[in-house]
C-alpha cells in the first residue's frame, strides 16, 4: 500500500509531538517526580519519556509502528485513570 506524502507528513508530525513530550519528560524530571504518586516518581517520569522517545522513533521509521501506538495508547489510559491520582 503506497502511503500519500500528506499522510506521512501528518504521521511524522503525530511522532515530533511525541518527541516533544519525551524530551519534557527527561528535563523536567526532578520538577514532575512530586506528581506521581509512587516512590520513585522521578524513575517514572524518566521511564515515561524514554518510552515516548522510543515509540515516536517507531512510528517515525514506520518500524513496529502499530505496537508503538497501541502501547501508547496503553500508557495513556493508565496514567488517565482515576486511580492514579493522590487527593
């Protein structure tokens, strides 16, 4: 299947935000420890980066792409989840 050139610029686009998010992730990691309510919150929010980096360079080389965003997806729906919230 022969993929359009706006098609694949919009997926590359997707992957730069994801990017984006990771490296924000990785600098400001001592700053959004606090915010996760495990011991270790800094190992998780640096955990949460690499895995963002990783997956948007996935969907970027279009290399294990679908796995990547499910997985993201995944991430996504257990970091939202109500549970995950300290009062």
């Amino acid at each position: 299947m022969k993929i359009h050139i706006p098609t694949r610029m919009a997926v590359v686009l997707y992957a730069l935000i994801w990017v984006y998010f990771g490296i924000n992730h990785l600098l400001h990691a001592k700053e959004m420890g606090p915010m996760v309510p495990l011991p270790g919150g800094t190992f998780f929010v640096v955990l949460t980066g690499i895995a963002m980096i990783l997956a948007a360079v996935a969907i970027i080389f279009n290399k294990y792409a679908k796995p990547a965003c499910y997985l993201l997806a995944l991430m996504l729906v257990i970091l939202s989840s109500p549970f995950t919230y300290r009062d």
